[in-house]
C-alpha cells in the first residue's frame, strides 16, 4: 500500500492526441490530481505498426512517465493497452490501469439483449482486444466488431458534428446493425471517438446504449485511487503537463482543433534515444 | 506495489451468510486464488445495529482477517461498507473493496432512460449509500430506493423460487416501478438478492437490466489483482476457509440451504473480547 494522500501525479500515456479524452474525464473528475500526459506523436500512431514495435515504444514512454515519479500510470491507447499492457505492469513500480477493460466491463453490465457491438481502428478490432474483454466479463455475450479507418482523421480534422460526420458515422452503424441487428449496446474502442458521442448517440438512436472508454477509464481510476487510499491530500486544483515527443505546435492545433482552448501549454520530450 | 505472484488468500468479511454469494463468484472467476470468509453471525444482522457498533464490530473482524495475512479484502457486506469503508482503509495495510461501487458503477453504465431502481434491506436504503455511489458515477441519474425487508428471511429460508417466491419479488417489484416506472435498471443493493435473480428478472421482465453486486465486486476484485500484478502464481485450485463468530452448526445449515452442499467445512473463530 501506498501511503496516504498522495501527491504524486497521474500518468497518462498515448501514442497521440486521442488519450486527451481519457485525460479530460480524468481532471473532471478529480481535479484536485495532478496529472502528466505524454503524447509519442513523434512516432504516432501506433496502430499500423507490428506488435513488437508498439511494445518497445510503449515500454519507452511509459519509462519517461515512470521517471516522473506517478502514482498510477493510465494506458490512454488501445493499441498500446492491446499489446503492450501485462509488459508495462510486470516492469512498472506502480498500479497500471489500461482503457480495455473498464470499458469492457461496462458495456457487459450494459447489454440486455447479449449483444455487444464495439467500433475502434482497424489496428484495435485486429488485436480482438476488446472482444476477448468483453468476453472475460460474461462470456455468454455476442461480440461484433466493426473498424472504422474514417473517424480519427475526421476528428482531427474538427469534424464532430454536421451533415459529413452524421454521414460518415450513419454509413458505418449502418454496417455494424446490418451484421447484428440485436446489438443493444455499442461500446467505442478508440480515444477519438468520445468527441463523435452525440453524433454518435444519434445515430444509433434512443434503444442503443453507448458506452465510451474514456468515462468509463476514468471511472476506473477514480475508484482505484480510493481503494488504494491514494488520493492526494491537497485540496486545490492540481497541476497538469501535457508532453509530446513530436512537434509542439502540430500537437496544439489538432488538440486546440478538438478539446478547445481550455489546453495548457504542451512541452516537448524526448523518451527515446532514436 | 506489491509482489508478483502474490498467493496470500483474499479475504471476504461479511456479517452473516449473504456474503457468500461474493465469495461464490470470486471462487467461480478466480479458482486458483485462496480465500477465508469471515461471517460474524454471533453479532448478525448488521443493519439494525447503531453505525458506531457497525464500525466497531468491522474493525473487529478486519483486523482478525488482516492477522490471517491477507492480500486483499472484500467487505462483502452492506452495512459494513455503507458504514465502514472509509474507516477499514484507514487502517488496513492491504487495499479494501466495498461492495456497493462496483455495482452502482455497473448500474449507470446500465440505464438508458437514466433510472435506477435500488432494491435492498432497511439499513442500507436508509444509509442511502447505493443512492450516493450511483449519483458519484453520474450525478445526473434519478436513483429510487425501496427497502425489502421480507428478502432476506425468505433467501434463509430457502424459498428462492415458486409463487411465495414470486408473489413477494412482485409486490416489491410493483412498489417499486409505481414510484418511478422510467426504471429500466434494477441494482441488487444486498448480497442475498443474487440467489433471488431469477425470480426478479422474471417479474422484472426483459426491458428491465438487473445488476448483482456479488457478480460486479468479483469482477472488480479480478481486474484489482491485475491492475496490482497480484494474482497467485500457484495453477492448482486455492484452499477456501469459511470462519464463523457464531455457531457452526446454524451458519452451515443455512448456508447449505442456500449455496448447496459444495460448501467446504465451516470453523468458529472469536474475533474480540466481547
């Protein structure tokens, strides 16, 4: 156990811009923590790349993250939490929480019908990581996935609502109910697609649920923080860094461009020698 | 952190029989950890008891747990967590889990209409603790409790189907949806409801999702080991103690009538000076 109230930053790891969703849920829900996020943009994203690599860049960032002295570390990238999660906690000194499986476990308390769909990057259905959590939670459910390569660029790009992101995201429902029409509950595999919600809500319309990682990640770590008796003792808003290992001003347009001029300034950091 | 490979036994602390419904997940998702179930009967029921003597008599029992070296400990009983959570973590040296937030976390995944219903004993609808736990989740849920006082005495005595069965969960279950019929989430705030679950999910009928807090703290104390790399090494199944402060005979005649004969054999402890 750690000690009580403990001051110590939260980590918070992606390989880009999309774990800014992870890390705003968080500082809403606790924003007396403090909180350090690490972007790889310099070698983002993630998804195309072979297991291996993601692996070896994971391990990297997260050592720069660990060496900032957190008290939890947050897996804010699927593709990374997919391939990358029991290494990161067999070499990590604190508590890893990764964006798999709350989100999972949510969408099985979610589902009446057994019918669970999950939408995410081609590189994230592939790993079947979300499937295989679902099915650890109850595995009498019904999983289908569909890989939507459209919504991070049209995210990044600011295209959350309006008749092209409706389109885009009515096309790819459309697919998902047309596989499974009994899926009731449809669970987003990817840090991106928060920002699509309402889009997305609308789409599926009232009888679906939608579950979103990156409330429900945060969730997770607010609760974890409580049984570990880890929150910090300090009652004022807490600090925030954000860090990339890419270029400071691309970072801040596509972040500015999605999560609004409430950002704080982004450092750079190198986590590797490459 | 603590070690990898951690085969010290999860300790489960309930204040009677209901918490072996937790225990009974727990071994179901976990069969090689180790465990030792505390019931103190001699002081059972909790709930009408004075929240100062549920402390007291908490803290009794999690201390005689923790001397047994536990790796983790599960307060598999309302009242106590309702009462005693925040006290137990003070103290223990281990990380605590209560048994309300996992299921009133689950529950607002749950709802797409944004109403819960909470079905429970006296003590806990009055500690209000299910109310609060859904409304951390997401404040912006409507939460509507009814105390169910006829449940648990039904559950001991074995009635947990037929139409007494059904004539009672339907009484309840009508009280319940006349105050508010949005409810389309049904969260089982007492540890004996489980055994109940069919019978409610028959009258509840399929629009209506139960969620079983046995099932959701099992599920939480799995991803707990996980996220603290602390599941056993050991493949073989985990030795299972279930200890008593009161008479053995009586717990395990009523536990038998309730979980079947696979029980293992039940010990006495004395757990204070009384």
């Amino acid at each position: 156990m750690r000690p009580r109230n403990d001051s110590r930053p939260i980590g918070v790891f992606d390989s880009g811009v999309g774990g800014l969703t992870v890390l705003a849920e968080l500082r809403r829900r606790l924003p007396a923590e403090s909180t350090i996020y690490l972007g790889d943009n310099a070698r983002a994203p993630y998804g195309p790349r072979p297991a291996d690599e993601v692996r070896t860049f994971t391990l990297e960032s997260v050592g720069w993250l660990l060496a900032q002295d957190v008290k939890l570390l947050v897996l804010a990238c699927n593709t990374a939490t997919a391939h990358a999660l029991p290494l990161v906690r067999d070499v990590a000194t604190v508590p890893v929480l990764g964006v798999v499986r709350p989100g999972a476990v949510s969408a099985a308390a979610s589902t009446r019908a057994g019918h669970v769909g999950v939408i995410a990057t081609a590189g994230t259905v592939a790993s079947g990581a979300y499937a295989a959590a679902v099915g650890e939670a109850d595995p009498r459910l019904v999983v289908t996935q569909l890989a939507c390569p459209e919504l991070v660029p049209m995210v990044e790009a600011g295209q959350l609502s309006g008749p092209v992101a409706e389109a885009t995201v009515s096309g790819y429902l459309g697919d998902l109910f047309g596989a499974d029409p009994l899926i009731d509950t449809l669970l987003l595999g990817c840090t991106h697609y928060p920002l699509l919600r309402p889009v997305i809500e609308q789409v599926a319309g009232p009888h679906v649920a939608v579950v979103d990682s990156a409330f429900t990640t945060a969730l997770a770590a607010e609760d974890l923080l409580d049984v570990l008796g880890a929150r910090t003792g300090q009652d004022g808003p807490g600090a925030n860094r954000i860090v990339t290992t890419g270029d400071v001003a691309t970072f801040s347009a596509v972040a500015a461009t999605v999560f609004g001029a409430a950002l704080p300034s982004v450092e750079q950091a190198v986590v590797a020698a490459v």
